[in-house]
C-alpha cells in the first residue's frame, strides 16, 4: 500500500505543473522582434493587429525573416572602393562604368548622397559606406576581333555594361550602414506581400462589379430569353458569387495573417542573391574562354532579386567622403550652367 501513492503523486505532480506551464504568461517578446512585428502590421495592414493571435502566429515567421535578411546583408561582398584610381585598377570598377567621369556624376546625382553629406554626423570620418547597385544590360555589335594569327572584321560581340548604378544607405559607420540594409530588406518582403494584398483587393473589386453586371443582365434573360440562357447565365453568376466570396474571405485579417506567415518562412523567392561569373575585356566585350591576349578578366558578383524582379548587381562600397563633395559641387555647378542657358 505504501508504494501505490508514490505514482499516482507524480503524475498529480506533473499534470499540475503542465497547467501551471499553460497558464503562465508567455515571455515579453525580443524588442527588436516587437518593433519588426509593428512594421509588419504598419506596412502591410494595420487591420492585421486585430486577428486572434497576431502575435502568436507572426512571431515565429518574422523572427526567421529577420534572420535570413541578416544572413543575404551578410553575404554582400565588399566595402569595395570606388574612385578614379579604382576605375584605372580593378577590373570590376572599370566594368561598372564607362568612364571615371561617371562615378562622380553617380555621386553628385545622388540624392542619398546629398542628403547624407548635409547631416553633421557625415565628419565622422573621411569615408562613408553604403549599398552600390547596379542594373546589368548586355548589346550585341559587331567589331574586330583576333582569330588565331588573323583580325577579322565584323565579329559578332556581345559587350557588357551597367546602368543605373545607384548608392543605397550611405553612413560612415558600416554597421549602420548594414543594419539600414537588413531594415530595408524586410520592408521589400512587407511591400511584396502588400502588392499581392492590393492585387486581391483589386480582383474583389471586379469581381463586385462584373457580379452587379451579370445581375442585371440576368434580370434581362429572365424576362427575353428560354431555359437553356437564363440556366447559363445562372450558373455563371453563381460562379462570379463564388469567387468573390473566396476572393473576401482571404482578404479577412485571420486569413491574411495565415497566408503572411507562410510567406515569410518562405521568403526566397522574393528576395535573394544570384551569384554571377563573366569574363570581359577592358572594352567589356565578353569572352567565353578569359584569352589573356585580350587582357580580360573574370567579374564575380551577385545579382539581388527584390519585389521589382529586375536583377541588380550588389555590394557593399567605400567612397570618400570629399571626392563625394566635390561630385555634388561638380553636378551643381552643370545644372546651374545648364538653367542660366
């Protein structure tokens, strides 16, 4: 008898310690993962709050996208610098631009650039990073080229260039700079998943519309037309009423919540970097076999996939801070010789 309380205890023991687990309050989320959560409800939909759980079923997703975008920020190559001593010495500096000039017109253009060298936290130091990206084209021309022993005339090429080379969260910490970037990586996610929310609000919209249409047109056939219409046009009402009700619901902010979360555990496909590997000359025409006759050299970089889909080479670059300041000087200068004309 003695030895029978002893199991029938522990399991009064655990049973009350299980509930006693159930009913404590869960731990004060991650202020970061709190301040994530509110940018999410701020972007997408602030309606998003008040779905049962909101917190609950977007904690876990949005902790994971935090991670992956410090993981893709992470993987940027870089700082490289980019100045005119660079554009004569590394090759893919010289691939980015046409000319030497263009670097400083990219710099006085920028407005990130500007607005950066106008704030007095800008003389820390002689140098600032930020995020380059570029848009990598390709045309194809006919040129010279050396075949064996022999120039020929009129060789298909295929040149590589790049456009609009742009400078993304220029700061002279790199670590601001960086934690600017992994902010701005989770708002592409939130503003990606945000245009398939308009997109469905949109497709409600027509589909209200087409339904108030067919109606009417219904009323007609009941009225003009035999069996064999009205039951067609019956049936595609009912189908019109169907989605519009599908259509509805997934706009519901439980549902929406749902749906976000699984996006965010999968946030690949929406944003992600593509390494590249192509080899050029100086004159960036691109050669499939890297002939050291033709001086070329092989360019390696990533591309960034984000809610545009266009591909854009990234990394991580350093500028001066007074060749910066001179470009914007340069640039000023032009524009106000070009309105005085």
């Amino acid at each position: 008898r003695q030895g029978w309380p002893g199991p029938l205890h522990q399991d009064r023991v655990s049973l009350l310690s299980a509930v006693a687990d159930f009913l404590k309050p869960a731990p004060p989320l991650d202020p970061s993962l709190r301040k994530a959560l509110d940018r999410v409800a701020e972007l997408v939909d602030p309606m998003l709050k008040s779905a049962p759980g909101f917190e609950k079923h977007l904690s876990g997703p949005v902790d994971y996208a935090l991670g992956y975008c410090d993981g893709l920020v992470a993987s940027l190559p870089g700082p490289i610098e980019i100045n005119r001593k660079a554009f004569a010495n590394d090759p893919l500096v010289h691939a980015l631009f046409a000319t030497a000039g263009d670097i400083d017109q990219m710099l006085g253009r920028s407005q990130a650039v500007r607005d950066f060298l106008a704030e007095p936290s800008s003389w820390e130091s002689e140098h600032f990073y930020a995020m380059f990206v570029a848009r990598r084209q390709q045309k194809k021309q006919l040129g010279m080229a050396k075949q064996g022993d022999v120039i020929r005339n009129d060789v298909p090429q295929l040149v590589l260039f790049f456009s609009g080379q742009t400078l993304i969260e220029p700061s002279c910490q790199l670590e601001t700079t960086l934690h600017g970037l992994r902010c701005k990586a989770l708002e592409s996610l939130l503003h990606t998943f945000r245009a398939h929310v308009k997109a469905l609000r949109d497709e409600r919209e027509g589909l209200r519309a087409d339904l108030s249409v067919e109606r009417a047109h219904l009323a007609v056939l009941r009225s003009t037309s035999g069996e064999h219409a009205l039951e067609v046009g019956t049936r595609h009402l009912a189908e019109l009423d169907a989605k519009l009700r599908h259509t509805a619901e997934s706009l519901m902010p439980e549902h929406m919540v749902h749906a976000l979360a699984d996006y965010l555990k999968s946030p690949e496909p929406a944003l992600h970097l593509s390494p590249v590997r192509i080899t050029v000359d100086p004159q960036g025409i691109v050669s499939d076999d890297g002939n050291e006759e033709l001086n070329a050299h092989t360019l390696n970089f990533p591309e960034l996939t984000a809610r545009d889909r266009r591909l854009h080479l990234a990394m991580l670059a350093k500028i001066s801070r007074e060749e910066a300041r001179e470009a914007v000087e340069i640039v000023r200068d032009q524009q106000h010789r070009f309105m005085l004309i």
